[in-house]
C-alpha cells in the first residue's frame, strides 16, 4: 500500500497554520493593550508560548540523530512539533503565556 503526498501543499497547510499564529501576535502588538479584552490578550500570549515552544522544538530536534525519519517523518514533522508545542501551552505547564498576561494586565 503506497500513500502519495503532494509536498508543496502539505507545506503551504504549515505555512498557513504557522502564519495563524504569527497573525495573532501581530495583530495584538498592533492594539492597544489597554483596551484589549481579556480572552483576547490570554489568547495572544498563547500564541506566543506556543511559537516560542515550537520553535524550541525545532532547534531540539536539530541536535538528535534518529533512525526514525522517514518520508512521513519529513512531511509531518512540523506538524508534530506545532502539535506538540499546543499541548504544552494548554497544559500550562511553562506558564510562559500567563506570565506574560499578568505582567501585560498591569
């Protein structure tokens, strides 16, 4: 059983949904924090934790050779990560977003 990906399109759906979070720091950079609701400065921080958590991932698995890359591994992979880092914010267990919202509250 063989499974054909197009490589240019599962590229631009992370590049899509990368560009969703990118979106959402920019666009509250662009407000003024103090009249930002509240749910939507929380969801910007989450935002941030999570690019900031992907990103930290990308680097991290820079630095482990595995024998499990194969062609879904390399298609998939940074969906993983993205996957990965929003688990982590939602757990919150870094706190980095909520640091970040009680130190913009003020």
């Amino acid at each position: 059983m063989s499974i054909s990906i197009n490589s240019a399109s599962m590229y631009q759906l992370y590049d899509m949904a990368s560009m969703n979070n990118k979106n959402k720091l920019e666009s509250l950079s662009s407000k003024d924090l103090e009249t930002a609701e509240d749910q939507e400065l929380l969801e910007a921080c989450k935002a941030f934790e999570t690019y900031f958590v992907e990103q930290v991932f990308k680097e991290m698995s820079k630095t482990v050779e595995t024998s499990l890359k194969n062609e879904y591994t390399e298609y998939f992979g940074d969906m993983l990560q993205e996957k990965y880092a929003e688990n982590v914010t939602e757990s919150g267990s870094l706190g980095i977003a909520q640091l970040l919202y009680e130190s913009m509250k003020r």
